[in-house]
C-alpha cells in the first residue's frame, strides 16, 4: 500500500478533502487523522454540514502505530513470539529426544522430565529470539517522523490516507486543497 501523510492547519479541511475524494470515488484502504499534539487549543466542535458520512478515525499521535516505533516494536514482537516459542518448545523437545543428553537429571530433576524441559528452554530461546529480533527491523524513516511530530506540536492535523499500491494517489485533488505539505511515507 501507498502511504501519504497531509499536513492541515485546520480539521475542517481535512474533511473537506475526504468529501472531494469521495466524490472523486478514489479508493481508500485507511484514513487516519491524528489529533494535534498542542493541547493548548480547543479544536472540538468542527463539523461540516452535509448529508453525506465521512468515515475518519481521529486517533492521537502516540496512539498511532505507524508514527510511534515502540508501538510497531511491540507489534512486531508479539507476531513473531507467536511463531517462535511453539517452534522453539518443538525445537528443544526435539532435540533433547535425539541427544539423550541428562542435562537436567544432573542438576536433580526427575530423569521422566528431560525431554519437556528441554522442549521448555527451547520455548524461552523462541521468546528471546522475538523480542531481541524484532528490535532489528527499522521500517520507518526517523527523520519524517521527527518532522511529523514537530508539526503535530505545532498544532496541524495529520491525515493519513493509505491506498493500493496500484493506484497513484490523485495529486490533482491534494494539491487543491488547502494544505501544508504532503508527504509520502513508503510504499509495500
């Protein structure tokens, strides 16, 4: 999917332009606006009057798992954990079958235990492989979020539009609209 991030003064006209791409019938897959990190204004009572739905997730920074690595990490980390302790408890079960090593009946464990503590360690090397190998995988570029954020302080709307990678978003319909900046985050 594409990626694009429109940088707007006001909320209203975030709206609006999900009215004219709409209109435009373009598909979207996602459409995210994150709320101003500035907590100094009010931005709440903003509607546009029309018979028509937009359909928007108004979500903070922070919460937002595309600009908030940790939460990525996070993510990542559960997805792998979820793949590799079974195969790790699989991995060690196997392996202390094949050995026949009495690695835990030396230490004063029952000898009727030696092949479900093996599958045990293997279990916790799987959950240490996913948390240290997710934290390896850097998908966002840290200068455009950086940027992203300081814009977000300085009280701008985030919309955030993710559409098939197929489909080249409609520059024409962005670049009528009154916004900031528009920035193209990556593309899968």
């Amino acid at each position: 999917m594409s990626t694009c991030v429109i940088v707007f003064k006001e909320k209203l006209a975030a709206k609006e332009l999900l009215l004219q791409l709409k209109k435009a019938q373009t598909p979207i897959l996602n459409c995210d606006l994150i709320k101003p990190l500035d907590n100094k204004k009010e931005f709440e009572g903003l509607k546009i009057e029309t018979s028509e739905e937009v359909f928007i997730n108004e979500v903070n920074f922070d919460n937002f798992k595309l600009l908030n690595p940790s939460l990525a990490l996070k993510d990542r980390q559960k997805t792998l954990a979820t793949w590799l302790i079974p195969f790790g408890f699989i991995a060690g079960l196997s392996f202390s079958q094949m050995t026949d090593l009495k690695t835990f009946a030396d230490m004063g464990f029952p000898n009727q235990l030696e092949k479900l503590l093996g599958g045990l360690v293997g279990m916790v090397s799987g959950l240490l492989g996913s948390l240290f190998s997710a934290g390896g995988i850097n998908q966002e570029t840290d200068d455009d979020l950086r940027a992203l954020r300081k814009k977000s302080e300085g009280g701008f709307w985030l919309l955030i539009l993710e559409l098939p990678i197929e489909i080249e978003p409609p520059w024409v319909i962005l670049r009528e609209t009154n916004n900031l900046e528009i920035i193209t985050l990556r593309k899968e």
